[in-house]
C-alpha cells in the first residue's frame, strides 16, 4: 500500500483503484489504478478532493489474452477462461501456478520468459526497507492507531526469541550479526528436531544466500502459503524439468523402475522411478498394501505406468523381489513385445554377499571384528583414544545394506590394523580404566590372532569383486552393459586367489552362480554385453561367444519382422569386424572412455538399425539401489499423522521431495563419494550395539565427544529419540 502526502490546490495523479485512509496530512491508497484528483482546501483535519479521472492503466500482458464478460479472460494460446482478470493471466502465462491458476500447456517460451520478468520485477519494486522504516515512524502519529497495532503484532517477539534472546554484546557488527544468524538457525533445526543432515542439503545453503539478499524485514512465508502456494508452484518447475528429459526417450528408451517398501504394518509401497541417461525422475508412489499379493491388480497397476510413459519408449522394467514377479513379469512379457522384465543387480550383488557372510569361517570373523569394534564404541574414553591413533577415522562403516557394512568395516578394520595394535599397547591405553574390563582381555587375543587377520584378508580379498559390481550398478548411470562383464571377473578373482584351495573356491563358486543363474543372468544384460564395443574389441574377454545365443534372442524382440531385420546380418558383421566408421582412429581410441551407448550415436552411422537398437539397450541401468536410501522418508512422510492430511497434498510433497533428492544424487554422481556408504556412523548396528541393553549410563557413553554433533549419527539418533509419526514438514 502507497501512502501519499497531498497539498492544497494541487491535481495529483497515482496509482489506486480506491481511496483507503484518509487524515489531515496524508491519504492512503492501494496501488493498481491512476487515479486524478484535485485537492482544494484544507478543512480541520481533512481535505477537500475533486476526483478528475479514474483511468485503467494498459497492462502489456492483454495482448495475450481476450476479455469477456465480468471479470473472465480466455487465453489465446490454450483456449482456457480464467476467473480474476489479467492478474490471474500472468500466472497462468508463467507457469508457474498461484492462487490455483493452472499453467498454460501451450504458451510459447518467449511469452513465458516475459512474463515471468514481468512478475519479478513487481515483486521487486515492493517496499524497500528504508521505505519500511519511514512507514513505522509516521505510523506514530496519532492519526494512525491501526497502521501502529499492526507494526506492533508484527515485531512482537516469538516464545523461542523470549527464551533465548539475540546476542547483543559489544563487538564488530558484523561479526555479531553473523553468530546471531547462526545461533537462530541452530535454535530452528533445535526446536522442529530437524536432522543435522540437513545442513548438507544444496537447497539449504541456497535459501540462506536469498534470504540474506533480502535485507532487514523479510518475513518467511506463512505455513498456508507453503502448503499451497509454493507446493504448487515449486511441483510445477519439478514436472517442467520431467518434460525436457522426456524428449530423449525416442532415441535411448527409459527403464521403468518399481522399488518396494514394506514395514511391520503390513504397509507395502511401490515407487515408480523412470530411468534414462540424463537422469532418473520419480513418477508416483502407489499405496499397494491391500491387494499387495493380487497378481491381477499389479499388473493393471504396471499396464497403466506403461501407458503414462508410452510403451514405445519403455525398454526394460526392474523389479524387486517383494513384488510377485514371476506373474507381472509374464503379462508384461505378453503384452509387450518389445519391453524386457529384469531383476535387480544391486540387490542380486548384496544376496551373494549376504550369503558370503554365512559360512562359518566368515561369519566367525565377523563376530570377532565385531568384539573390539563394540568394546572400543561403547567407552568414551576408548572411542577418544581409538579417534586419536586413527587420526579422526571411524574404524567401522556403515553401508547400504547389513552384509555391504560387515565387508567395509572388515576393509577399514585391517587398513587400521598397525595403529590397533599400538594403540592397545600404548601406555595410554594401561593407565585407562577400560583396560581392566573383561572384554579388553577378549579384544587383545583377537588382535594378537594371525588367523583372525588372515581371516580379514580373505574376506577382504573375495568381497571386493562384488563391491566394485555394487558401485558400478549402485550410481545410477547406465551399467546394464557391464554387469555381465563385472560378474565374469568377480568369479575369476575366486579362482585365482583359491587355486590352491578348491573346497574354499568351490563354496563361493556356487553360491554365486546359484544367485547369477537364478535371478540376475539376462538376455538384455548377455546382448548389452555383446554391443559394449570395450568387451567386443577386447581380445582377453572369452565369452563373447557364449553370448552370441541370447544377442539374437533380443535383435528378434526388438526388431519382430523380417523387414525390420532385412540388413541386420551386414551391419552386425560391420560391427564385429570393426569396419567402417567402427574402425577409425576415433572409434578405436574411444572404444574404453566413452560410455558405450555414446559411441554407438557417436561411430554407429554405417550400421543405423543395429545403432538406435544399441543405443536403447545400452543406455538402461540394471539396479534401484542407488534410490533405496531414501526409504527413511517415505516412512516418515507416510506415518498414520501425514496420512491424516489431504492425499493431493501427500501425493505433491512425495514427488517433490524424491525429485529433489534425485536430482542432488545426480549432480553428486561424479564426485569421489563412495555410493555404498553413509557418512555417518549406524550407532545401532550389530558393530556398535550391545547384544544385552545396555543401562542409560551405558548408553550415553557410546556417544563420548560424539556429542558435539560431528560424529553422531544424527539419522539414527533422530529415529530412536523421535517417533515415526512426529511431524517432519508442519503440515
């Protein structure tokens, strides 16, 4: 609201559509009309005005619209009439939704560039905070009770601020002011029992430089205008960066991925993600819990996902093995010619180690491990001392999965193992109290036990293989080409390091190609191999011809007539011989750094049917894993207190919190952080937790300097001391 001191004998042109204050040395007006008065006299406390002219100003937006009767617009680009006149047009025109204004499907970018210019450029020309200050000091005149009553709700302070007041002591401002900020954003995440993760988040740092952009007065919005206003508006943006990565499918196809969550409610879940080179969206969540076995159902569920996503661009669907897959995979298979049903190979790689971690002699080693990792993290001063001989490092690691945890922490525990053994005969660890606890006794044979590290070692040796497979598959790029490549290593590594011990290599053997030909061995996964111009063109690889069977199973799916396949036969011989552009210095020099599907589109031109059905298969990942740590999520989002609010609203906050989320993995993909482990220490793992409860003391004690936040494992530390149903956004 303007406020506009007038004078006498004066014609005063502003922008207002109606008067709203009036007193004896100023008129308050709102800010959307010119309006032309003359003001003639003053006249004890008030003035005398002589309205001249009330003229609509032009807005430039008309242009794209038509009025018609009252207050309704028609849009020229998609035809659609809007209530609320020219204003409601803009947001509309921007696409980006307020007050329930549908974006336009059919607005040009040009339009909605300027729009959306237009838009930001009245929200910036609003109240300065000097114009603020001038406001607050003539709202103290007497004349103007209200405008003061109001300044007043405003500024009066909040309980928190009540309790714990701003630091206000002598110093450098802007030294003061930043520790302030600070000391508020601690009390925030404080008092709403927000997970110091949180503060690792991209979004976070960005909403603390635009506030501090800001200035003095900004107020955050309200928790109404979140609820709607921006949940609407920031889903918008989310389902416009959806369209763009739609436009690539034609060419490189996308994979439909079902990941399920299931809990001791008798809760079932699946998540439909879609899949392709430039990045990974979630596309809905279903709430299956009451027909979670009625084959029947799935499969309707599965034919409509196909059918919002075009069954000519889907390629490949993963599915867990929660769902019943044997029947969908069988209507899916019947249905559609052209789309393959898969396994996934993250979860099949964690089975095999799953099952490493059974045999006697392994599991032994774990629980030996185990023994000094619980005695050394359950003693602050032990787990003080232990940080100092490792220089900070966590001797354990906690993985995505229970059996990936056991090989890492094995993996860290023999890297650690010269500064073990120091540190348990240091005389700093004799004059501690610890040291005469019975477990102490148990930790120092097991250290001084060559069979235990030779123990460590093998299973450090034999894991490893699979681990490198999980991070292959685990990052979500696609691997699909690599799997079976990956998978044929991992099995020559056994055999190398047992050649001279069969029965061990055997027990490993059979276990993994008991899990490769039940569950993860594919005809997709034995074609993409045999397209991966790095395995064809490698002279070591044996096994190209053993997978030359299932290659021509999948050319006859993807390409089901004779027409299709008239010059298949050439091509393929194009390829396998390296001829034509297959052979050039650039193809050649290419064939190991450059994703294979990109040097398909890059050097396949000779060959194009074969080209566009390489590119398809082997721009496909073959595993969930790399989204199934945002489980803790859905948990909490879908506690009995969410589903309480409206399900629209439940169904926005899903889709946009997993698209965030998906979207900070992907820009995180080529950093150096390893994908199956957290950052934190699981302080409720079996490497951690007592078997007996531990006392109160007890337990506080595991903590030690941990304490102060930068090693507490705030994920779990959050999910003992707060209850599922806690709310996690306030709505």
């Amino acid at each position: 609201m303007a406020q506009i001191h007038l004078r006498p004998d004066t014609t005063h042109r502003c922008q207002s559509p109606k008067l709203i204050g009036l007193g004896p040395k100023n008129l308050i007006f709102s800010n959307e009309m010119r309006l032309y008065l003359k003001i003639s006299e003053w006249r004890s406390g008030s003035v005398g005005i002589s309205f001249i002219s009330m003229v609509r100003e032009k807005d430039v937006c008309w242009e794209y619209a038509e009025k018609l009767d009252g207050n309704k617009v028609r849009c020229k680009f998609c035809l659609r009439v809007l209530n609320g006149g020219i204003s409601r047009l803009k947001h509309h025109l921007s696409r980006l939704p307020s007050k329930g204004v549908n974006p336009c499907s059919k607005v040009r970018d040009d339009v909605t560039d300027r729009v959306r210019a237009i838009i930001s450029s009245k929200e910036d020309g609003k109240e300065t905070s000097s114009a603020k200050k001038q406001r607050v000091a003539e709202a103290k005149s007497p004349g103007n009770y209200s405008a003061i009553k109001a300044l007043m709700s405003v500024e009066t302070p909040s309980p928190i601020a009540k309790i714990f007041p701003p630091i206000t002591h002598m110093g450098p401002s802007s030294s003061n002011d930043g520790e302030n900020a600070e000391r508020s954003i601690a009390l925030f995440f404080f008092e709403n029992k927000l997970d110091f993760s949180v503060a690792r988040s991209s979004s976070y740092q960005l909403m603390i430089e635009a506030v501090s952009k800001c200035g003095h007065g900004f107020r955050g919005p309200s928790a109404e205008i979140l609820k709607t206003t921006w949940l609407e508006r920031i889903k918008s943006e989310v389902s416009l960066q959806s369209k763009d990565i739609e436009k690539e499918w034609a060419t490189t196809g996308c994979t439909i991925i079902a990941d399920t969550w299931t809990d001791n409610k008798s809760r079932a879940l699946i998540n439909f993600l879609v899949s392709s080179p430039s990045r990974t969206f979630f596309h809905k969540s279903v709430d299956a819990s009451s027909y979670f076995k009625n084959t029947k159902y799935l499969a309707d569920l599965f034919d409509s996902v196909i059918q919002d996503l075009g069954p000519d661009n889907v390629v490949q669907i993963i599915m867990d093995s929660t769902l019943n897959y044997t029947g969908v995979a069988s209507h899916i298979v019947q249905n559609y010619g052209t789309v393959f049903v898969s396994p996934c190979a993250s979860q099949c790689l964690n089975l095999i180690l799953e099952d490493f971690c059974k045999i006697d002699w392994v599991n032994r080693c774990i629980l030996q491990a185990q023994t000094i990792s619980k005695f050394i993290y359950n003693n602050a001063s032990m787990l003080d001392l232990m940080k100092k001989s490792t220089g900070g490092q966590d001797l354990i690691r906690t993985g995505i999965t229970k059996s990936v945890s056991n090989f890492l922490s094995l993996q860290s525990m023999l890297k650690q193992r010269p500064r073990l053994k120091h540190m348990f005969g240091s005389s700093e660890y004799s004059t501690n109290s610890y040291s005469n606890k019975p477990q102490n006794i148990s930790c120092i044979a097991i250290l001084e036990d060559n069979d235990f590290w030779r123990a460590v070692e093998e299973c450090v040796a034999i894991s490893e293989p699979f681990l490198k497979g999980l991070r292959e598959v685990s990052g979500g790029k696609p691997a699909v080409g690599s799997i079976y490549e990956l998978m044929t290593k991992a099995k020559e590594s056994i055999r190398t390091y047992y050649i001279m011990d069969e029965s061990k290599c055997k027990a490993f053997l059979d276990i993994v190609d008991g899990r490769w030909r039940n569950q993860l061995h594919s005809p997709l996964h034995a074609a993409a191999a045999f397209l991966n111009p790095s395995i064809q063109y490698n002279p070591e690889i044996k096994f190209i011809g053993a997978i030359k069977e299932d290659f021509f199973k999948v050319l006859e799916k993807l390409l089901p007539t004779s027409d299709m396949r008239r010059d298949i036969t050439n091509q393929i011989l194009l390829f396998t011989r390296a001829t034509g552009m297959f052979g050039c210095n650039l193809a050649r020099e290419a064939r190991d750094t450059v994703p294979p599907g990109l040097w398909w589109e890059q050097f396949g031109d000779s060959a194009p049917v074969l080209q566009r059905v390489a590119i398809r298969i082997l721009s496909q990942v073959c595993s969930t894993s790399t989204f199934e740590r945002h489980w803790n999520t859905f948990q909490q989002i879908h506690s009995e207190k969410r589903n309480k609010i409206d399900k629209e609203t439940l169904n926005d906050l899903v889709y946009i919190n997993y698209n965030l989320k998906l979207a900070r993995q992907m820009k995180m993909k080529s950093s150096e952080a390893d994908p199956l482990q957290f950052d934190d220490i699981d302080m409720t793992s079996e490497w951690v937790e007592e078997t007996e409860n531990p006392s109160p003391t007890q337990w506080l004690d595991r903590f030690g300097s941990a304490l102060d936040g930068s090693d507490l494992n705030t994920r779990q530390f959050n999910a003992a001391i707060f209850g599922s149903s806690d709310t996690i956004f306030g709505l």
